[in-house]
C-alpha cells in the first residue's frame, strides 16, 4: 500500500494537520488595512503593497496562527463563516497563485519524511 | 533640508550680469521649501531664464546648505559652434541628454525634479500637484493627460498657495505636506489657457519642440515663495481629469480609489517600506477625496471652492 497522505484528526473528527501535501505559511511582518471594501497589504519582503479582497484577507489572517494546507483553512474558515467547506475550498485554491506572486505566502514542501 | 533664507535680495533685484558672474564662480542656491538646490553655470542666457521664474527668491549665501548640487554649462568643442548645447551633470553623472544651449531651464527644472525624487525620501513623494488654503493641503495626483498642472497653475493665480506643481512632499514624522516651491510647468495648449486665465501672471520664455512639446514655466506668486517653510496639515485629495467640451463632474472617490492614486502614482512610495504604506493609509483616513472632470477651468475652480468649506470644517473638527 502507498501512502500519499497523513492526517492528524482530533477526537471530535476534526482535521488538525495533514501530512503530504503542500502547506502554506504567511510572510512575516506583513502589515493590513482595511480601504473602502478592500484591504491594502504591504509585504516587507518585496515592498510591495497589493489590494486584497474579503476572501484572500481571510486566508492570511488564518495563517497568521502557522501554516496549514487548503482544507485546514477551508475548515477554520467554514467553522466561523458558516460556509461550504466546497464552496470554500474553490475560492481558496484560486488564491494561492496571487497570494505567492504577490509574495504575501510561500509554499512549503510536503514533509515527505513523515510518509511510511 | 534647507532652513530659513538669510538674505533679503531677491534674484529679481540682482543685476542679470553680477548675477550670471555670481552664477558661473560660486553658483547659486535655491530654497524652495523642503530642499535647497545649488546650481553653477557658465550661461548668461541661464542667468536670465532662471530670474525670469525665481525673481520672487532671495539670492543666497554661497555658504548655505544644499541638498542637491547640479551643474549646467555649454558644452565645449565644436559643438558650441555647430547646434550648441548645455550638459546637465549632478555628482559628476550626466542622467540626461544635452538640451539645445537655448532652452538650459528645461534642462535645470527636469534634473531638479528628478534629483529631487531620488533624494527627498525623508519625505513620501507623490506625484501631484500641491497647494495650501486655511492650513490645509489640497492634493492632485497626476494622472497622464489629467491637466493636473493646469489647474494647480489656476489655482495659484485665485487665492490658493502653491506647494508644489509635481510633489505632494508629505513629512510622515509631522503628519504635513511641505512646499517643493518651483515654476509650474505648462505644456502646449495650456500655456495658452493660463495666459487667457490670468493675462497679468509672470511666465519664463517658452520653449518648443521639447520632448512634450512646447513648455512654460509659470512663476510662483510672492507670496508662495514668502511662506514656503510653512507646511499644511492634509486637507483634501482631488483627482482632476480635463475632457474636451465635458460639463463639469464632480463625484467622490472610494478609499480603494484613493489609495490607489496616491499609493501607485508616488516617486518614492517602495523606498519608504512600511512608512510609505503607513502615510497613505493615513492620508486616505484623513482626506475626503474626488474625482473632478472638468473643460472650463473657471467652473471647476468653482467647484472646488464651493466644497471646500466642508473639508475645512471636516478637518477643524478632526484636529479639536
């Protein structure tokens, strides 16, 4: 049998972390302002400033508590908002590509080790 | 950053040839608010254009403080023959191409704006036009064709303090925009709408065939060069746009929009890292902002008058 991925599920059936797949973690000091019905986000890293809707903010206030993969922001994100957790996880997946390029996120390699 | 004048003459009061003597062997200081310019040439012609447009500015000592140090001379050799030139350089680099020997004030007004944007990043640069009224700053980002000039220029000649015509030179520290005072410069038709706006107001020679056409550069009204270390807390953001035969639009701006303008149309905003990103999130905070499309520069002056006791009050009560 191949193993692919690994979760880590608490006692309520709730997804803590998952093992072999791509995890992603918000670039540190990243500063946020809410304008008008959008948010500016500076990235200390690049100097950049982008403009982020409701959707892309929500991912990186997230992130600020670690990184964590697509279904785990689905379900924190699902928890709070009352949200499909399908719903959710289509506006997500179409965030990351911006939210790298942007560099506000940077993907992290899949802990292979951890897979037997 | 340049302090106080010590002298009371003025370039006007200067004889053209001590003055252009004065030029070629020491050089001349500028101090146009936030920064003083030191400027040597070895052109009379120089001399003249430049007390056409800073008659109003004290001539000052030699020994003062300058941010940026420019030279412009005539280029040497045949060429002072055959299509003379002058050559810009400032620290021994020459970031433009030589200008004909007739038109040095150009040359002078554009390296000075872009030394000036290398250098000020003390201060966020953005790129508008700047002028002062109660205190209080009234800002017009550039946009391409927005005729932001145009209407700083008329603004200066019916009341209105100028700032600056290119830079909103907002000091983060204080929360207040300081003057960058220079000519403005007009570019083609507008000279002409200036000079029938305001027959009496005192231009430099005109200037054809220049990369944006025919340029103007309109003095600062004495009044503007006697207050201009006087800076002007945040008053209002206007984004002009001139539209051939448009009836006169006035519409507010959402935040995302002023960010944007100021944010995106800075010459020094990604210098400044986070204090640039604070200062416009604090300008758009404070500053109700609009767009304003206009064609009868009479009507939009108007316009803008008729609103600003509302942003007076606004930012009176702000600062209680």
């Amino acid at each position: 049998m191949e193993v692919r991925e690994l979760h880590l599920v608490s006692p309520h059936g709730r997804l803590l972390r998952r093992w072999g797949v791509t995890q992603y973690a918000r670039t540190e000091g990243i500063l946020a302002e809410p304008i008008g019905d959008l948010w500016a986000v500076f990235c200390p890293t690049s100097g950049e400033t982008s403009l982020l809707n409701n959707e892309s903010m929500a991912v990186l206030e997230v992130l600020e508590a670690g990184p964590a993969d697509t279904a785990a922001i689905c379900g924190a994100l699902a928890e709070d908002s009352g949200e499909s957790i399908e719903t959710l996880e289509g506006l997500i997946e179409a965030c990351w590509a911006q939210l790298i390029e942007m560099g506000l996120v940077r993907e992290l390699r899949a802990p292979r080790t951890m897979l037997g | 950053m340049s302090s106080a004048p010590r002298s009371h003459q003025t370039l006007g009061d200067t004889d053209t040839l001590a003055f252009a003597k004065v030029l070629a062997d020491a050089g001349f200081g500028i101090d146009v608010g936030a920064v003083s310019v030191h400027v040597r040439s070895d052109s009379k012609l120089f001399a003249r254009q430049l007390q056409s447009v800073y008659a109003h500015f004290p001539l000052m000592d030699r020994a003062q403080w300058a941010d940026v140090h420019l030279t412009i001379n005539r280029a040497s050799g045949f060429r002072r023959l055959i299509r003379p030139q002058v050559i810009l350089q400032c620290d021994g680099r020459q970031p433009f191409e030589p200008f004909p020997a007739n038109a040095p004030l150009p040359l002078f007004e554009w390296g000075c704006n872009w030394m000036i944007g290398q250098r000020l990043n003390d201060l966020l640069l953005l790129h508008a036009g700047a002028v002062e009224r109660d205190g209080l700053a009234l800002l017009l980002p550039a946009m391409p064709g927005s005729g932001k000039s145009t209407l700083t220029a008329a603004l200066s000649l019916r009341g209105w303090r100028l700032l600056s015509d290119e830079f909103g030179a907002f000091n983060p520290d204080s929360g207040t925009f300081r003057a960058l005072l220079k000519p403005v410069a007009l570019k083609n038709q507008s000279i002409e709408v200036i000079r029938t706006f305001a027959p009496n107001a005192v231009f430099g020679p005109e200037f054809p065939n220049t990369r944006k056409g025919t340029v103007a550069h309109l003095a600062a009204e004495p009044d503007a060069v006697e207050r201009r270390h006087e800076s002007a807390r945040p008053g209002a953001v206007v984004l002009p746009k001139w539209q051939a035969g448009s009836p006169t639009r006035w519409e507010p701006l959402t935040e995302n929009v002023l960010f944007g303008a100021l944010a995106f149309n800075a010459f020094n905003y990604s210098v400044l890292g986070a204090t640039g990103f604070r200062s416009v999130v604090r300008l758009v905070r404070q500053c109700p902002g609009w767009q304003l499309v206009y064609s009868d520069l009479d009507d939009a002056l108007a316009t803008i008058d008729a609103a600003w006791p509302q942003v007076r009050e606004r930012q009176l009560a702000a600062g209680q």
